[in-house]
C-alpha cells in the first residue's frame, strides 16, 4: 500500500494542467516589447533607406558629370555640351544623350519629387537633385568639376553650381 502524504490526487493534475500556459500579463508585456523593438527598426530602416536614396542621387550625378565629359569630346561639332537648353529633357543638349537620360531619370526616381534642375550651354553645365535627407539640401554638379552638397538650389538655365 502506498503512502499518503496527504496530497490529493486530484490537486496535483490540476497543479500541472496550470503551469503549462502564461498569464495573460506575461502576455501583454511580450508584446509591448516586441512592438518596442519593432519601432526603434522601422525608424532605423527609415533613416537607412534615406540615406541610401542620398547616396544613390550622388552616384547618378557623378555618372552625368562623367558621361558629360566624353559627350562633349564626341559631339558632332567637337567640344560642346550641345545646344543650350534650360531643361533636363532640352532637345539637342547633353541631358538627351541616353546614359546621362538614365541617370537623371534614376535620381528623380531616388529624390521622390522629380524636380532636378538643369543648364546647359555649349560651352558649360550644371545639374541639381535635392536629396531625400533633407528638404532643403540639393547635391549639385557642374562643367567646372564641383560635385557637392548646397543649401541654394540651382536656378532653370544656370551653368554653374550656386556658391552655398
């Protein structure tokens, strides 16, 4: 006969019936958890995915500033950039020829505003992109060679990037 320690039976099937789940406090606070570290990502990626479309806005002007090179070396009539236009799609300038079309219509997709500006003479070029960082800084690249970040956008026509 076995011994009665004076558990019952009945108490220690229920006993182990209920540990086997979690509160529903243990619950909520997984999932407040999870959705913290969720948010702190999303605000990440957001941040990365900025960042990248910056990088991306760089990489097609440097293509245009280089591609703009070999056209005016290659022109028709020898070193022109073509004939003037104040536009980024200007019948006869450079920005028609099909990479540096490419590449203005990748950094329009990367800006998200498609709103570049363009100049050209036969003579010089500018090209301007505002980056997706920050509404008020545009990347911008000329014939003199200067590729960098301003706070002024270029004006329709100019051949020159702006001084700030």
């Amino acid at each position: 006969m076995p011994y009665n320690l004076g558990i019952n039976r009945t108490k220690i099937i229920m006993y182990t019936n209920r540990s086997r789940g979690f509160t529903l406090i243990e619950l909520l606070v997984v999932i407040a958890i999870i959705g913290i570290l969720s948010a702190v990502v999303l605000a990440s990626l957001n941040t990365a995915r900025s960042k990248g479309n910056d990088a991306a806005i760089q990489s097609d002007l440097s293509t245009i500033q280089t591609q703009a090179e070999i056209y005016y070396g290659s022109t028709a009539g020898g070193n022109s950039y073509g004939t003037t236009g104040s536009t980024c799609s200007a019948a006869g300038s450079l920005f028609v020829e099909t990479t540096i079309a490419k590449a203005i219509a990748g950094a329009e997709s990367a800006n998200g505003a498609g709103n570049m500006v363009c100049g050209n003479s036969s003579t010089a070029y500018a090209i301007s992109s505002p980056l997706s960082s920050s509404a008020t800084t545009y990347w911008c690249v000329d014939s003199t060679g200067f590729a960098g970040q301003r706070t002024t956008n270029l004006t329709a026509g100019a051949t020159v990037c702006p001084a700030s």
